[in-house]
C-alpha cells in the first residue's frame, strides 16, 4: 500500500500508481526462458528464445514487450539498449500464457569469469518488471559509472524489481565510482516497490551512491526499501543508500532505510543530496544509520538545494564518531514537519550554513549531545518538542532563532 502524506495529493499519488502499475498492450511480443525452446525465435513459450540480447534487439524500434521465464539468466556481456522506443521486460512468468509468481525469481546475473555490470540503457524509455539484478561487478576503468545498470539520457522505470548483492570494484582507481547498484544521468527514473540490498564497494576509494547515484534526473521513489547498502572512501564516500545531484524535484514518499553506511571518511549514510532543489521526503523511515562523519541519516548540501521533509521517523543512526541525524549545509529553505528524531549519535540536526530551518510539529529526543546545534543562519521552529537530549536542547553558535508554542525540556 502506497501511503501519502500532506506533501503529496492522494489524486496525484493514484495517478502515479495507475500509469506505473497498469500493464500496457504492445505491438511486439518476446518471449525468452533459460534454455529457450523450439525454434528459439521468441514468438511464443513454445518457441522461447535463450538469448536475452536477441530479444532486445528485436524490440527497440517499436512499442514492445519482452516475457522472461522464472529461473537464472547468466550473461557473459552486459545486456545493451539503446534508442528503445518503448520497451517492457517483465520476469516471473510461469510459461502458461501470461501467468506470473514470485518463486522461483527471474535473476538477471553474471557469469562469475567476467567482471561486468549486467544492463546499460542509452536514451531510451524502458521499464523492467518483476526481476531480480544480482551479482553485477562491474570493473570498468578509473571513473566508473553504474556497476550493475548504468543510464544514460533514458526514461526508466521500474516496478517489483530486487537489485541486491551487487558490487563496485574499480580496481585501485581513486578517481570515482558512481552508483553500485543504479547510474542515471540525465532522463528520468522511477522506482516502485523495489528492494536494494546489500550493495556494496570494496575497495576504499571515492564513492557516490551504495544503491542508488541520480545526477540530473528527474527522481521518483515510492515503497522502496534500502537495506544494508554501503560506500567506503579514504578521500569520502557520499551516500550509502542514495545520492541525488542536481536532481529538481526529486521525491521519496513510503520508503525505508536500514543499516546503509558511509565509512572511512562518510557522508549521509541513507541519502546524500547535492544542490537538488524542491526535494520532497515524505511518509518514511530512516533507522540504524552509520556515517562517521555527518549526517548518520540525511545530508543536504549545494545552494541549489532546498528540501521538505515531512512524516517521517529517523531513528538509532549512529555510529562511533558519527555525526548529527540530519546535516544541513545549505543557503536555502529546509523544511521538516511532522517527524521524530531521536536516538542518534551526536546532535539531532545541524544547520551549518547561512540557510533556514523550518521546523513543525517535530519531536527530537534522546540525542548523546544537542537536539540542534545551528552555527549560522535561521531557525524557526513552532509546536515542537525537544527533550531528554544530553546536551543543549538548542545550541546557537550564531543563528537567528524563534521559538513558538514549544517545549523544551530535560535537557
């Protein structure tokens, strides 16, 4: 079930869900199993084609659908679109018409003698259904980009789909590596009902995104869970879950975060967002968290970036010398209504630059040192609490501060 809050109209939130979820009617069909069948030319179960390549190539110059068995698809090359016109890949099917389970999965992997991402889509509209990307080890070159689906100009999404236990390697190279389970640049992607689990690097250089890197995409996320993605970096490693840059109006609405973590040098261990304005988080959760440097839950950073965060829980993110909750270093507007914070491992939020802070309706506890600390800038707050912190409820260095109607308490 898709929960909306005040930040996102429940007659938008339908549409959205009507024009992702609804099964669209194409003029080409694919059909493809493990070993193929017959002919193995694709046109029917019967006649299943082995070759998942083939079947896309076949696809691309028209509205299209490709129908992918259960069971395990090995590649030796990386799966490639390109100029797609409207093109589905929908796993979980049985081989009975159009009849689809969850058992066993449709698993897009690789063959472990090669050290290759699994799908690379370039200026194309695609949207993958129902299948599972693991595995991806994508060893390509000093600045890398997409370890397992990498997106270039395309408009993607996708729906039910698990990328999990997939991995950046990049090897030696401290020039960058970019999104262990996701690249997108430039287009638009969509993410519905999806897991992204246990991604992760393993070499400790410069990274950006555990699941998920978006630069300049338009960014939609809704019932995604994140779970134990990492970025490790000596020279900083941005966004264990998610890292958005440049990406306006980008929203996350009924998503969970779980145990991501930036480390060595970390940054926003569940999101990282760069100069994205009119960031909407709305309806999620953010819990156990593990950045050692800022932000063990949220990083907003850029002059671009402004951000709303509203019903939300962002609970037990710490880590041994992590830093505050929700670290905002941004000239702009930051809103948060409607949210608990507690139980961190440093401050509750902290305003580090000569922006605004907006709070309503907020309750922030529990915190090892100040509930917010704020350097700089303004804060206004207004029917909120802040209690049981072992520091300061509200420790200014130098902001304009405005309490309405609040309580401020034990602390």
């Amino acid at each position: 079930m898709i929960l909306f809050s005040k930040g996102l109209s429940i007659a938008a939130g339908l549409a959205l869900w009507v024009m992702i979820a609804t099964p669209q009617a194409y003029a080409v069909a694919r059909y493809v199993s493990p070993r193929g069948a017959g002919a193995k030319d694709g046109s029917d179960w019967a006649n299943a084609a082995s070759n998942v390549q083939d079947a896309i190539t076949a696809c691309v110059s028209a509205a299209s659908t490709i129908y992918m068995l259960t069971g395990r698809y090995e590649l030796v090359s990386n799966l490639v679109i390109t100029n797609a016109v409207d093109l589905t890949i929908i796993g979980g099917h049985t081989g009975s018409a159009l009849e689809t389970t969850n058992t066993p999965p449709t698993l897009v992997t690789r063959n472990t003698g090669y050290n290759i991402r699994l799908l690379a889509a370039t200026n194309s509209t695609v949207r993958f259904d129902s299948l599972t990307f693991t595995n991806g080890y994508g060893d390509v070159g000093n600045v890398a980009r997409g370890f397992t689906v990498n997106l270039v100009g395309s408009r993607t999404i996708f729906t039910n789909c698990v990328l999990r236990d997939n991995t950046a390697f990049n090897n030696g190279f401290d020039a960058g590596k970019f999104g262990t389970a996701i690249y997108a640049q430039d287009g638009t992607l969509t993410i519905l009902n999806c897991l992204f689990q246990d991604n992760r690097d393993t070499d400790a250089y410069v990274q950006y995104g555990g699941a998920i890197y978006a630069n300049a995409v338009g960014f939609t996320n809704i019932n995604t869970r994140f779970t134990r993605n990492s970025v490790t970096g000596n020279n900083n490693a941005h966004g264990g879950g998610i890292y958005l840059a440049s990406c306006t109006n980008a929203l996350l609405a009924g998503c969970t975060f779980t145990s991501n973590s930036a480390s060595i040098l970390g940054y926003g261990a569940h999101i990282y967002a760069n100069a994205s304005p009119n960031l909407l988080i709305t309806n999620s959760g953010f819990f156990g968290g593990a950045a050692n440097l800022r932000g063990t839950a949220i990083l907003l950073t850029g002059n671009a970036q402004s951000t709303t965060i509203v019903d939300c829980d962002i609970q037990e993110n710490n880590s041994v010398g992590g830093g505050e909750d929700v670290y905002v270093n941004t000239v702009n507007t930051t809103q948060i209504r409607h949210t608990r914070i507690g139980s961190g491992s440093r401050h509750g939020i902290t305003l580090d630059l000569n922006g605004t802070l907006v709070l309503t309706n907020c309750l922030i506890t529990a915190q090892p040192l100040h509930g917010i600390w704020c350097t700089t800038g303004t804060v206004r707050m207004a029917n909120c609490t802040i209690a049981d912190n072992a520091g300061w409820g509200i420790s200014n260095g130098n902001a304009s501060v405005t309490v309405t109607d609040s309580i401020i308490w034990g602390n």
